[in-house]
C-alpha cells in the first residue's frame, strides 16, 4: 500500500472542480493507494520525465512516485492540462 499525497496545488485545484468530479478524483486517489498495481497509469516524456499520469473522464491527476510514497501535484481539465 502506498500513501497518496496531495500538494497544496493540486488540493486548490482538485476544490475548484465540480462535486461530480471531485468524487471521480477521490476513486482515483483510492486507486494510487495500490501503488504499483493501477491500471491506467502512463509514464509522461519530455520535461515531466519521472512522472505519471493517470486520467478519469476528460480530468487528469499528475504525480509522482518516491518509493512507498505518491505525491499529486496537478489536477485538472485535460485541455492545456500539460502545457501549463
């Protein structure tokens, strides 16, 4: 079992979300606590190397893994999701 983290970030954006999404992102939070047996996981590339990111719907979480730990540092609406 892992511990899932939430940075202050991501907590102010996961706040911002509609309650019908905020309850989709707390399944997948539920499900990062399975670390390292979560299906739909993807490795990011580029200038997010050594992160992951995981989708529900059209809304992304992004985080990474440091051993035991998984720590969420952005959520949000897939649309510019990456590019801010």
């Amino acid at each position: 079992m892992a511990v899932v983290l939430v940075t202050r970030e991501a907590q102010a954006q996961f706040e911002s979300l509609p309650i019908v999404i905020q309850t989709r992102v707390e399944k997948v939070y539920q499900r990062l606590e399975r670390w390292p047996e979560v299906s739909g996981a993807r490795a990011l590339a580029g200038d997010l190397a050594g992160r992951w990111r995981i989708r529900t719907g059209d809304y992304r979480l992004q985080f990474h893994v440091a051993g035991d730990v998984v720590t969420v540092e952005k959520v949000g609406h897939r649309d510019g999701f990456y590019g801010e």
